[in-house]
C-alpha cells in the first residue's frame, strides 16, 4: 500500500497528527486543504511566517487573498478549482506570498489530492521557499531566474545602496545557433559564456542564468571591479577568444544592458524590465556592445508604448483622431494646381497633436499602419472623385510603407478602392518611400510591375536621402521623383549641390520622368531652384497641409498661384 492509500484511510485529524509530525524534521510548511468545505488547514510552523490567523481557516480561497501576491492570485485559485473539480489530482506552482512584513515570498506549493474516510476531497501538500533552495540551472551551474528575484528582492529592500551594478548579459545571435547548429551546440555556448563571466567577476560577485540566453550579474561586493565597462569587456574578450580557440566552428558576440544606480524603492521585477530595456538598446545600437540603462530613453520608450495602445484604440474607434491632411503640388512654369499629397494627422486624447515623425514608425512597427494606410487611401481617393468634379485632371499622391507593401495584399486594397470609389487609376499616384529594399526584395519588383500594368502612377519619394540611387527609376519605372527638402536645402547654400540637382533632374527628364521638388519655402528658393527646371513644385511657399474642406475653400475655389519670379 503507498503512501496516498495509507492517507486515504486516515481521518483528516490523523492525517493533521501525521504531518505535524514530519513538520519537526522539514523547512517545509505542510498543508490540509479540504476542497469540498474550502477549509485550510496548516501546521503552528507556517503561522509565525505568514500573516494566517489560525491553524484552520474556513471559506479559505478568499482569505488566501490576504497572503498571495495580488497578481499571483487568478492563477493560483484557478488552478485549485481544477483539483476540486476533478480536472486534475496534482497542484503544483512557483508563485510569490507575502509574509508577515509584507514582503515578497517565492515559494513552491504542491500537492496532491486525495479522498478522505468521510467522503470529502482533501489536497495535501507543502510549501517550500525558494528562497532557501539552491536552484541551479544544469547547463551552466548557475542558479536560475527565481533564485535571482528572491535575492534581488531581499537586497533592494534591505540594503539597495549596495549595489555596484546589475548587468543582464545576452547572446547575439543564440537563436541562430540553435537552429543552425542544433540544441547541443547552443547548449555549449551557454557553458562557455557562463565560464566566462564566472571567470571575470569576483567569486563572491553573484551570478545568475536568467531566461534563454540571458545571465544577470549582481555585485555587492565591497572593493570589487566596479568599473563596469571593464568588467563588460573582459567577458567579451573572454568569449572572443573562446570562438578564435575553437577555429568559429560556433561563432556568437554578447551584448549588455547596466544599471549603476537608481535601486532605491525598485523590486526585482521592475530591475528585469529596465535591464531588458538596456539590453535591448545595445541590440538595437548594433550588438556586441553594453548600453547604460538611460531613464529618459526608457521614459520614452514608455510613452511609445502608450501611443501604440491609443492608437490602436483609435483605430478600434473608427479612426477617431485620425485625418488626412492635403498638400498642394504645383505645376511649372505656369503654376497650376495639378495635385494634392494626401499627409495623415493624429490628434490624440492624451497628449494632442502628435507629429508624423512619431507615431508613423509607431504604426510600422506595429503593424497598425496596415489598417491606416487603407483608410489613407480611400479617404483620399474619396477627395480626389470629389475634386475632379471642379478639376478634371486632378491627382493625389498617396504615401506607401514598406510595411504595407511587404505585409499586405495591396493591389488589391488599391483594385477595390478604384472600383468602390469610382475613380480613375490614373488619379492616383503611390508615393515609394524605402527604396532601399527595391535591390534585395523581388516581391516589391514585381508588386511595382503590377501597379504599373494596372495604369497606376509611381512617384520615388525623398529622392536624395538614403538609399536614393538612379538605377531604382529602372527598377520601379516612377513616373516622378520627387526632391527631398534636405536636398534642396543642401542646394540652397552651396553650388556644388545645387549642380548635383541640376544634373539629377536633366538625367531624370532624359528617362522621359517628371521632377517635383519638395520643401520650397520661400520666394528666393523658389527663384533659384526654378533654374534647374523642375516639372512640379511642393512646399509651403504654395500652402501647407491643411484638412480637405480649407483645400477646397482655398486652392479648388479660390487661389490662383502667380509666377514670382
């Protein structure tokens, strides 16, 4: 007969009387849990830890609110309801408690469920701190993530002002490794990476193997290295000559987030988040390098977050805040309004006008420019029908990200726009940002020869910045290239530039395509740059981006724009 067999012919007195006899001997707290009552019962131990009124504790899930942690909370009593439903005979769960001083206890509970002499489900079990467990990782020797918290938890709260620095440690490319060079292979990398850091630190320094690829070093050692930039570049020169000794049969760099102060009033959960952030920032900065974590970044890495989630409740709204805004392009050298660039807007709740330059990377990265670049598109294919009723022969130019181009199906997002608007193709002019990618993605060769065979115009937008080359005129066959304003401004001031344009534009008419200079803001610009010939011109000196109804009232019904020069 086991052990459970034993139990289950016990009353739950003498299962109590059994374990409060083990208790003597254990570090565990051991534990009765009566599912069919939703009575708790524990032994004398766990009371002078834990802020438990009496060994026996009726209506128990609620009053075990007092004592796990809030978040915590859902999860854990779900998972009880399973035992007592009979889902499952066996809970067993790392979570945090509070004790009696309300500080944060890792713990591990687990329990297995039995019936009783009088018919009743009984979970009995024990709770063991993690805190006084070793738990060390197999790989590396180290010990783990939870281990971690426990500690970072006790130093923050007790003595923060020690602290020399934390540095969370990742591996560059760890994912390609393993799936290049097999689970082995990484799991070597590991070992290797966790010998040199030991290697590095002082032995008292701890060091702990967090999640994946990731180690976290914390040195409250009195006298150490407190250099941490030192102590980062030892490592990578460590493991830098690990891959030489090996001949790169497994190559990999390291790259680490720091922080050196600021722990006063933190807990080890917020400390993981802001070593992420750094970590991240020297990933994102071009790995193999250590970022110190920068409050200001984080602060606006936050505010990006919450712009995200606005937007994305915006959107959810039918595209409250959201309007497109229409720039006038001109016509030379009579100065005819031919066109409108269609600009999107935001204004938000929280924080009002939002510029594009902030929340259009928000939205690629995102993902959410997709949805947005659709309502773009027939907001102002909707516009232009409406204006070519006063102007035959008006277009619009629409922005394109790469994001869309890549991600959606966007000949057919233009298709069902022609049609459901009822406009020409001609009337409307897709604006090629990125073009950079052009070179090395066939599918946005071929979405470009697509668009082209359905009569859609192409413009090749901020010609002169990036990756602005000639032969992407061959590759896209644009109908225009449009001057960047950083350009022209370049042009404006010396006259090395400004022959740069000049020759640019005359190589562009040779290929039989337009040229509309952007930025133009002024009358003296306008003069000048008007000698390298433009086709079109766009800038404030016309108008700025301003909400359909003042486009119309002022540019369809109302300004004729007059030759300054």
């Amino acid at each position: 007969m086991d052990y459970i067999e034993a139990l289950q012919d016990m009353s739950v007195e003498e299962i109590g009387a059994v374990i409060e006899v083990i208790q003597k001997s254990s570090d565990s707290y051991f534990y009765i849990m009566d599912l069919s009552t939703d009575t708790y019962m524990v032994t004398n131990k766990m009371l002078e830890r834990f802020p438990l009124e009496s060994t026996v504790i009726q209506n128990a899930t609620p009053a075990l609110q007092k004592i796990i942690y809030h978040s915590d909370y859902p999860k854990v009593t779900e998972d009880i309801r399973k035992c007592a439903s009979g889902e499952q005979v066996v809970h067993s769960m790392e979570y945090r408690w509070l004790d009696k001083d309300g500080r944060t206890v890792w713990i591990d509970c687990r329990g297995t469920v039995i019936r009783g002499t009088d018919g009743h489900k009984f979970l009995v079990g024990r709770v063991t701190e993690l805190g006084k467990e070793a738990k060390a990782d197999n790989i590396t020797g180290l010990r783990k993530e939870v281990r971690f918290q426990y500690d970072a938890e006790e130093i923050l709260r007790d003595r923060p002002e020690s602290i020399h620095y934390m540095m969370r440690i990742g591996i560059d490319n760890f994912k390609e490794i393993n799936e290049k060079e097999g689970i082995e292979a990484g799991d070597t990398v590991l070992r290797e990476l966790a010998d040199c850091i030991v290697a590095t630190v002082d032995q008292r320094v701890d060091v702990y193997r967090l999640m994946a690829d990731e180690f976290m070093i914390v040195d409250t050692v009195p006298g150490s290295n407190t250099d941490v930039r030192a102590v980062y570049d030892e490592i990578k020169n460590k493991v830098a000559e690990t891959v030489r000794r090996k001949e790169y049969s497994c190559f990999y760099t390291i790259s680490a987030g720091v922080i050196k102060d600021g722990f006063e009033g933190t807990g080890a959960e917020e400390i993981l988040r802001l070593t992420e952030f750094a970590l991240n920032e020297a990933k994102r900065n071009g790995r193999n390098q250590m970022a110190l974590f920068n409050r200001e970044a984080y602060n606006d890495y936050l505010k990006r977050l919450d712009i995200r989630k606005l937007m994305r409740r915006d959107i959810n709204r039918n595209f409250r805040g959201f309007q497109v805004f229409f720039q006038p392009i001109v016509s030379t050298p009579e100065y005819k309004l031919v066109g409108a660039e269609a600009l999107l807007r935001w204004n938000c709740e929280k924080y009002g006008s939002v510029s594009p330059a902030v929340f259009i990377p928000i939205l690629e990265e995102s993902g959410l420019i997709i949805p947005v670049g659709r309502y773009v598109l027939w907001q102002a294919a909707a516009t232009c029908k409406k204006w070519r009723e006063i102007q035959p022969d008006f277009h619009v130019n629409v922005n394109l990200s790469y994001v869309q181009m890549h991600k959606s199906d966007l000949i057919e997002d233009v298709e069902r726009c022609i049609e459901e608007v009822g406009i020409p193709a001609g009337s409307l002019v897709l604006e090629l940002t990125e073009s950079g990618y052009i070179e090395t993605d066939n599918r946005i060769k071929e979405l470009f020869k697509d668009l082209k065979a359905k009569d859609i115009d192409l413009a090749l937008d901020d010609f002169g910045t990036g990756y602005s080359n000639m032969r992407y005129l061959k590759e896209i066959e644009a109908t225009t290239v449009k001057i960047d304003r950083s350009f022209v401004v370049q042009a404006l001031k010396n006259d090395h530039d400004y022959n740069i344009i000049s020759h640019i534009i005359e190589m562009v008419h040779s290929l039989g395509f337009s040229v509309c200079m952007e930025g133009i803001e002024e009358e003296e610009e306008l003069a000048k740059m008007m000698r390298t010939k433009p086709d079109m011109i766009q800038g404030y000196y016309f108008g700025k981006p301003s909400p359909a109804e003042q486009f119309e009232e002022r540019f369809l019904k109302g300004e004729i724009f007059k030759n300054p020069v």
